[in-house]
C-alpha cells in the first residue's frame, strides 16, 4: 500500500466563460519520506491539485488516498504551507503560531509549548520564539510556517510555492533549509513550483503537468546524492533534462 495515491482526478468549475476543466485524469503514487515536486507553467492546475490532495477542494471525479483512506475533507493528517506570508496569525507570536495545531488537538500547554520550541529550533528560530509576525522578515515567517505544519506531527507536508515571493538569495537559504529539515524528519512532501532549478535541488521525483487542462505529462527521478550543487555539471544537466519534459513551456531555470 502507497502512503499517498492520486487516483484519476479530474476537477472541472464554472467560470463566467463556461465550465473549465482545472485538471484531468492526474494518476501518481508516492512511496513513504519521499520529496515529490510538482512543477508546470502557470495555470497548469498544480496548485489546484495540491489543494485537491489537501481536502480543501473536491474532485469532479477521482480520488485521493492517503495510507489506504480517501481524503474526504482536510486532516490533521496533513500539514500545509502556503505562499502567502499571511497565513500566520498576526496576534500569536511565533510560538503562539507553532502551538496552534496542537491546541485544536487538545495537547496540553506544557507539552505543546515544549513540541512547539523543539520545531523552531529545527528551523533555526528559537531566539525569535516571542516574536510577532510583523517583526519577522519573508524568510522567517515561512519558518515559522514550516514549523507550525510539522508541530501536530502530519503524516504529509504540503507546500504550495512557499518560497516564491522571497528575494533569490533568502529563496535559496530556504532550500537548504527545507532540505535539512526534510532530511531530519523524513517527512513525506509534495511541493508545488515553477521553478525547474528548485524542482531539482529538492525532489526525488518530478511530476511535469501540462497547460489547459493540467495533466500528468510525465515523471522525472531526480537521480543526485545529497546535498545537492546546484553550480555543478550533473545538476545543470539534470535541470536540462527537466526543461526537455517542459516542452518549451517559458518556467525559468531559476527565478
């Protein structure tokens, strides 16, 4: 049994249009502590299908298990980082923010403050554990973000970009980071990008989608020891190889 399996999902909406398919007949399996990067042009349908396997959207048909049960809804089987530096809570300070999950599962104070201060030492924040969002910069916020969704232990870590909106060199510190904190807690991880260079720096195995509607087009091992250099012969050869399943689409090799 695969700890995740996409099982042909398809989403269709309205829009003022006329009805649009988002994403058709997508099928993947992911094998436990695997690092799975989704990548395709803008409006592919990759953010769409995170959402799906998320529970924040459902499929027009198709299902998505995880550990042989359908996702029916969001669970605190799955954690999630988003772009948006707003998704934390302006009013809990970065501990605040971390502890919020396990309070909804009721942990009690000391234990959940004592798990909360293990996970911002993992992202390297625990001198700023009484600090505010506002007072955080981009890189920090999504730290704590991190943080926050590895807290109530998921079983799957997703992201969505969360790295898009930071300048290039907070962006690559944040690879690395994410890198390590993957390599510690084994966690099983599905990240939605457009950028190829990112795409392989982090993943195992690239899933490529394709535009209008998004569809699985192909499935890429990224076949690089750990850690990765992304200056290196076999890493930019790897990145062409990537780009060639693209087909010419215009994502960047790096943003």
């Amino acid at each position: 049994m695969l700890p995740i399996e996409v099982r042909d999902v398809s989403l269709e909406y309205d829009t003022p249009a006329g009805r649009v398919q988002g994403v058709k007949g997508a099928s993947f399996g992911m094998q436990a502590s695997e690092f799975l990067c989704i990548v395709g042009p803008s409006g592919c349908g990759k953010s769409t299908l995170l959402n799906i396997i998320a529970g924040f959207l459902t499929p027009t048909s198709g299902e998505i298990r995880i550990g042989g049960k359908a996702v029916n809804g969001h669970g605190m089987d799955r954690g999630v980082v988003f772009q948006d530096f707003a998704q934390l809570f302006p009013w809990r300070t970065a501990l605040g923010n971390v502890t919020f999950g396990l309070e909804m599962k009721g942990v009690p104070k000391a234990e959940r403050e004592e798990i909360a201060r293990k996970q911002l030492a993992l992202v390297k924040l625990e001198k700023f554990m009484d600090a505010y969002p506002h007072h955080l910069s981009g890189g920090m916020q999504q730290r704590v973000a991190i943080a926050r969704a590895l807290a109530y232990d998921p079983a799957v870590l997703l992201m969505d970009e969360p790295f898009a909106a930071l300048d290039a060199m907070t962006r690559d510190d944040m690879q690395r980071l994410l890198a390590d904190v993957w390599h510690k807690t084994r966690k099983t991880v599905i990240y939605v990008t457009h950028n190829v260079a990112e795409a392989v720096y982090l993943a195992d195995r690239v899933i490529v989608m394709t535009p209008h509607p998004g569809q699985v087009k192909a499935e890429i091992p990224i076949d690089l020891p750990r850690p990765r250099d992304p200056l290196s012969v076999e890493f930019l050869d790897t990145q062409k190889r990537l780009l060639s399943h693209l087909g010419g689409t215009a994502i960047p090799a790096a943003a």
